[in-house]
C-alpha cells in the first residue's frame, strides 16, 4: 500500500458539524435546509485551505456519542453507575439508522462543492476506523473537549503513544504475538489530528469470535488468552505498558489462529505517567476508579470519563503491570463465562488477577504458566528431554 497523508477539515468547520448534530439531538431530525447551511458554513471554511490530492476526513455522527449527549446522567448519580452506564439495546442502530442519512447528505454536499478532493466520512466509535485504499485509516481519540481541558487536546498522550510505539518498532525482535501493521503515523499533537495509516489485517476480534455461531471451544480460547498475555509480557520485557486489553482489543489472526494484540492507543514507555486512563470502565482497576465525586460535573456524563485529575483516586501515573493482569484477567473472565466447567486453576486464576488488591495479583509469566498448563495432558509435561518437532 503507498503511504498516504490525510488532510482535515478546518477546525472552524466542526462548529458547524457540532450544529448539525445538536439540531438533529434536539428533534430527532435535520431539514435539508439546516445540511445546506452546514455545508455553506463547512465550505467557507475550507475556501482554499484544502488540498485537493488528499483525502479528507470528517468524522461526524458518532451514535454513543449522540446518545450519551442526549441522555445525560441524572447530576446525583453515582459515578461508577454513570461510568459504567450504557445504552439500552437497539437504541444506538437507531440513532445510526436515523442519522447515516444526514452523513450521507453532507457527504454528497461536499463532494458536489470539491469534487477533486476525496472525503471519508466516518461515524461512530467503530468509525474511528475508516477503511480506505486496501489499508486502514485510524482516527485520534481526542476529540471530546470536555474530557481533556480547555484546549481539547488529551495532553501529551499522542507524544508518548509515538515514543512507545517508536521503540516497540525499534526493538530487534518481534513478538508473534504483536501486530506490527502500522505504516505511517502524523505525529502532530494537534486537536483532530494524528491520524494512523495501517495494513489491513485478516483478523477477528475476541469478543466478536466468542459471539459468533461458532465459537472456539475452551482449549482454544485458553490458548488466545495465554498468548496474549505473552504479547504482554514481550512488551512488559521491553520497556513498554500496554492498557486497553478488552476482548474488542485482542485479534484472532484468521490465517494463523493465533492471539495478536493490535489496538496501540495504550502503549506507553514504562515510566510514562499515564494522563488518561484509556480502557472502558469494566476494566479499570479499582485502584484506578474514581472514588471522589466533588461537584456535580466532576464526572463526564457523556463520555463517562473523570473531568479533572481530582476526580479520580490515582488519575495519573505509570502504567502498573498488575493493572495489565487485571485488564487481561477481566476479559479472561468475560470470555470464560461463556463456557461450562471451566478448570478450577483457571477459575482460581481469573479470581486472581481481579483482586481489588494490586500486591495479590499474579505476574504476567505466573498468568501463562497456568494457562500453559491448564489443558497440558500431564504425561506431556516437560520430562526435561527436549522433543523435536518434525
Ligand atoms: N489493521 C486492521 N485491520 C483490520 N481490521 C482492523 C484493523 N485495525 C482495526 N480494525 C478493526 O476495527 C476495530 C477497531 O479498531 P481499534 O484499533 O481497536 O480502534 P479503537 O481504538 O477505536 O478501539 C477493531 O475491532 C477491528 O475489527
Ligand atoms: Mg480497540
């Protein structure tokens, strides 16, 4: 795939997208009248400020994002419940439903005012990725001014997230539990920008394995989830802290069958201090969860993230293995509810790794040696002679 450099959309045209996404918030519906202004606002904006030989991308619609906007938690709610609240099924495809049209209009709108440029329009979380030209294009994450300050932008997490990855390239081996598929990176720390160019992967995440009509047996998911922890502690090993190990985050490489980390958006150098913590709150450790609730403001109903450092217990600070352990001890333990008579260690092990108490959490290489020998038939067990592989 040939590299290629992503442009944006002014900054001044996202208040006129952020209109258009409250006017569709407050009825449920955009006149066609309301996408023209958009548009004439979009394109005056962009009166010679774009350059026509790159695609452009316009992010807009995201449906949790327009649903959490338009049901804020009540202000007395506690905020792990509103951490931890999620849309009632069915609601987000209908907020999808009701406004992919509208995108659809805006896309038509500015290909007609610039057709020499190409736009992707994305929405949604999962439209942080746009597939685009064989590869994948992956957006930043900092767009929610309120979540990361005044200037909008989560400070300094893109530098670090480039350090890291930067060494992750750099390192002489590689894991083959580590997707190294990423082939261009803007490293400017601006609002809206830095975006990821990737290889596109023959991949399936977890979560979507387990839930599909056929799914691995027990043996086989032991096997993803212990080697995913060795894509961990090949990181761990290196210098580097990875967060964000949910089920969504761990891929099945559909021509190997095996576990590859692939979401990098957590990769941090080890004595990086941590100025957001990124996973979904399922997967905070709970010594990372907010305790304090001062103001009424203090957690963000829509995005369910803390609003300032005080918010939360510890709401910076280097990327803990044991917080790893328990990330990854959380979706083994997603994963193995699905299943019936699961091995007692393994049981024991889940339990383990999700002790509220960080000092009581396995390390990573007691984690693989368990699920290494969970299934191991014992007249298999290493007899101290080295079998060869034919
Ligand atoms: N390089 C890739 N190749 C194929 N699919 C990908 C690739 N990167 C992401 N995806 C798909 O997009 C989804 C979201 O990607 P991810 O990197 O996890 O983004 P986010 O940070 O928004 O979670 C993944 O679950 C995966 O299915
Ligand atoms: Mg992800």
């Amino acid at each position: 795939m040939k590299e290629v450099a992503f442009g944006y959309l002014p900054d001044e045209s996202f208040d006129a997208l952020e209109d258009l996404e409250e006017a569709f918030l407050t009825s449920g519906y955009v006149s066609p009248s309301v996408v023209d202004k958009t548009l004439e606002r979009v394109a005056a904006a962009c009166d010679n400020k774009l350059q026509a030989d790159s695609p452009i991308i316009v992010g807009l619609g995201d449906p949790s994002e327009l649903w959490y906007r338009a049901n804020p938690a009540p202000k007395d709610m506690d905020p792990w419940d509103c951490y931890t609240r999620r849309p009632p099924a069915g609601e987000l495809e209908e907020i999808e439903a009701a406004f992919s049209g509208i995108r659809h209009h805006v896309a038509e709108g500015l290909r007609t005012a610039f057709p020499d440029t190409t736009f992707i329009l994305a929405g949604g979380l999962e439209g942080r990725i746009a597939f685009a030209d064989g590869g994948v294009v992956k957006l930043p994450i900092d767009y929610n001014p309120n979540v990361f300050g005044d200037s909008g932008e989560l400070p300094g997490s893109k530098r670090q997230r480039m350090e890291a990855l930067r060494a992750l390239y750099a390192l002489p081996e590689r894991s083959k539990f580590i997707a190294y598929n990423i082939l261009n990176i803007d490293p400017t720390e601006k609002t809206h920008q830095g975006t990821q160019v990737q290889r596109r992967l023959p991949i399936v995440t977890l979560d979507a394995l387990l839930d599909s009509g056929n799914p691995p047996c027990l043996q086989e998911a032991v096997r993803y989830l212990k080697e995913t922890a060795e894509g961990l502690e090949f990181l761990v090993q290196n210098g580097l802290r990875l967060t964000d190990v949910t089920l969504r985050n761990i891929a099945i490489h559909s021509n190997t069958n095996q576990a590859l980390l692939f979401d990098f958006d957590g990769l941090r150098l080890d004595d990086a201090i941590m100025e957001a913590y990124t996973a979904a709150p399922e997967w905070w450790p709970p010594e990372r969860r907010p305790r304090i609730r001062e103001e009424s403001d203090s957690v963000n109903q829509f995005m369910r993230m803390p609003l300032t450092e005080s918010d939360v217990v510890k709401p910076r600070g280097r990327v803990e293995v044991s917080e790893m352990v328990f990330e990854l001890g959380t979706s083994l333990s997603l994963a193995f509810e699905r299943y019936a008579d699961i091995p007692a260690e393994i049981a024991k092990l889940a339990a383990g790794m999700t002790e509220a108490n960080p000092e009581n959490r396995p390390s990573l290489k007691e984690v693989i040696a368990i699920l290494q020998d969970a299934f191991q038939d014992p007249t298999e067990k290493d007899t101290g002679f080295g079998v060869l592989a034919l």
